[in-house]
C-alpha cells in the first residue's frame, strides 16, 4: 500500500479547520488512491473534552477510507514532527481594541514560535501553506524563523482571491468557471491586492477588456478585494469553505501540478518585478509538480500596473517593519 503521506494542521477546529480536515481526508488534496495521515494542534489537550476531540470522532465516523491516522498534538513540535505538508491556519482573531499593528505582532508571535518548531522537526522537504491573517507577514515570519529549510518551502494563501476573480469573470461573461485561465492576482491578502485582468483568456482564446462594461471594470478590483466582507454580511461569518477549498487548490497544484495553468501563490520574492527579495509576495506561478513553482518572469507592466504593485509592496514592508522583532 502507499506510504500516507502526513498532514499537519493548525486551527483544527475553527471555521476553516472544519471544512478543510474533511476534504483532506475525502482525498481532495491529494486524489483518491493516495493515503493521508492528519496531525492537528489540540491547544485545549489539557481539557476533559476539547473540541478537537468531537471533530476527530465526527472524522472517524466519515469512515474515510484514505484516512490512516489522525492524532490530536499537543504542542507544535508533536505536531510537525516528519510533517511533510503543513497547514498554518490558526490565529487570533482580531479583539475588540485591537489595531492592525496589535494583531500584527499577537499573530507574528504564533507564527514565530511554528517557525522555529519546523525548522527543527518538520521534514526537509516540508511545503507550508500560511491561510491565518495577515497571511503573507505570517507566513515571512515563519519562513525567517526557519533558517535551515529552504524559503521556497513556505507560501500564503491567495489563491482565494484568484478564486473569487475567475468567478466573478465567470459570472459576467456567462461561461462555465473552468473555462476562465490566466486571471491572477499581485500582493497582498488584504484590499492592496491587485487582482489582474490583463492577460484572461476563456475557452483558449483572450478575452479584451472592450468584453466588458466599464462600470464592471471600475468595479472589479474592489469586488475582489472586499468578497470577504460581502460574505460576513451575508452569512454572518467569515468566508470559510471557500477559503479551505481555496487551500486545498493551493496546496494540491503546488505539489502536484497545475496542468500549465497559471496559479497565485504568495510566495518569497525572488526580486521580480522590483519585489525586494524574500517578500511574501502574491505572484502569477507556474507549478510543474513535485511541490515546484516558477514565479512567471516579464510580464509586460503598464504604469497603473506599477503603481498598483508599489501599493500592496509598501504594505507589505510596512507590516514586515512592525514585526521585526519577531525576525531572527
Ligand atoms: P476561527 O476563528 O473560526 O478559528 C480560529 C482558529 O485559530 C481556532 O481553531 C483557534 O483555536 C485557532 N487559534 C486561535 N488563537 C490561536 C493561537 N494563539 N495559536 C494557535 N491557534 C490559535 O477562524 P477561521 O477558521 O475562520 O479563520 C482562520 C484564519 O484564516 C483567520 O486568521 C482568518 O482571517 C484567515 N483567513 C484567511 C484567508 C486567506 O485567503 N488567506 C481567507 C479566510 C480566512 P482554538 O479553537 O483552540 O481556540
């Protein structure tokens, strides 16, 4: 039988937690002939009855064929120990007072602490998804407490945001969803992000923005950028199944391939596109498989293109310089 690959994850009973432990173990991560074994945080092992322990009997119940072991961890060295594929999706919500820079550094701690306990007991060749806001300053933060593995090791989740723009493209021109390719997004997870239309193509063939209405160009950008607010308004909650299903995408085309589709994955700059190096940056990348990705290299820029990228860039640096004493 195949050896079950070992899965950690973090934040196993929030919202996201929830709807992604079950998809993993359906086999959505990584199809249905491959064996998974699920590691999750348990911050509550001490209490007779945490919560961890009724999703795990609630998994056990599903009857998961691909489902080898699931083991409640206590503390974050249990849980990365030999981790091959890591979720990082726990962090404080903001509190009542809380400004960003408060949340900044409360979550910077967490993601600190993982990563140091990946650099000393996760596998050489672990790929870390950081999905816990901000994402992308989480997931630098973990990357530079993890000096002895290799940046490219570490990511964040944008690819939601990639998500939401190919459906509402989908939606306005009327085509099935899958036919949409080559919408990606810049940046940062938050309303900087710059989602990019430039280069879309529906069906193979490349769409120009004379297809659409400028009222819906104008509107584009924002849409994208404030889905997740929409969504608390309508639900009454944050986004949740499409941000695991969106983790799921991420993490499945990053380790086995996206098919010569361009994905977005925030991933540490390599200078392109005057990123300073090491940024954990949204990029376009192309994944060959065998957990790889190429950021895509010399897209043409216009100067609204720059100035948008200068904007979420400067953000980024900004959140980078208000962690940096949680930075080696
Ligand atoms: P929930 O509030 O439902 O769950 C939060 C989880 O984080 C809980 O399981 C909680 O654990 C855990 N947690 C809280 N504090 C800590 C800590 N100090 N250390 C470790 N874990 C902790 O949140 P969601 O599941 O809805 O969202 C999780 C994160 O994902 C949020 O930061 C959210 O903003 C982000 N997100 C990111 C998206 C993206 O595209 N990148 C999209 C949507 C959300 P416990 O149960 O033990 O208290």
């Amino acid at each position: 039988m195949t050896r079950p690959i070992r899965i950690a994850v973090t934040g196993p009973c929030g919202q996201i937690g929830y709807s992604l432990l079950f998809r993993i173990a359906a086999g959505d991560l990584f199809g249905p002939n491959q064996p998974v074994e699920l590691r999750m945080l348990d911050r509550n092992s001490a209490e007779q009855n945490s919560k961890l322990k009724g999703v795990m009997m609630e998994l056990s119940d599903c009857a998961f064929p691909l489902l080898a072991e699931m083991t409640a961890c206590p503390d974050e060295k249990t849980l990365f120990q030999d981790a091959e594929c890591v979720f990082l999706v726990g962090a404080r919500p903001r509190g009542p007072g809380m400004d960003r820079a408060d949340l900044l550094t409360a979550n910077g701690e967490i993601f600190q602490k993982q990563g140091r306990a990946l650099d000393e007991v996760a596998s050489r060749d672990v790929r870390v998804c950081v999905v816990g806001n901000p994402c992308n300053t989480n997931a630098y933060i973990a990357m530079k407490n993890a000096p002895s593995l290799a940046p490219h090791s570490f990511s964040a989740l944008m690819r939601l945001d990639q998500n939401r723009a190919m459906a509402r493209v989908a939606e306005k021109l009327n085509v099935p969803v899958k036919t949409v390719e080559q919408v990606f997004v810049w940046g940062n997870h938050s309303n900087t992000m710059y989602p990019d239309l430039r280069f879309l193509r529906t069906g193979g063939r490349r769409v120009e923005e004379s297809a659409f209405d400028q009222e819906w160009l104008e509107q584009f950008v924002p849409n994208v950028a404030t889905r997740g607010g929409q969504i608390i308004k309508a639900r009454g909650a944050s986004s949740a199944a499409s941000a695991a299903s969106a983790a799921i995408d991420h993490m499945r085309d990053w380790i086995l391939g996206a098919e010569g589709k361009i994905t977005t994955m925030a991933v540490p700059s390599d200078g392109s596109y005057g990123i300073p190096e090491g940024l954990m940056f949204g990029f376009p990348c192309m994944c060959p498989g065998e957990g790889q990705y190429q950021i895509i290299k010399d897209l043409p820029m216009t100067p609204e293109v720059k100035q948008r990228l200068v904007v979420t860039r400067d953000e980024l640096l900004a959140e980078v310089e208000a962690v940096k004493h949680l930075l080696p």
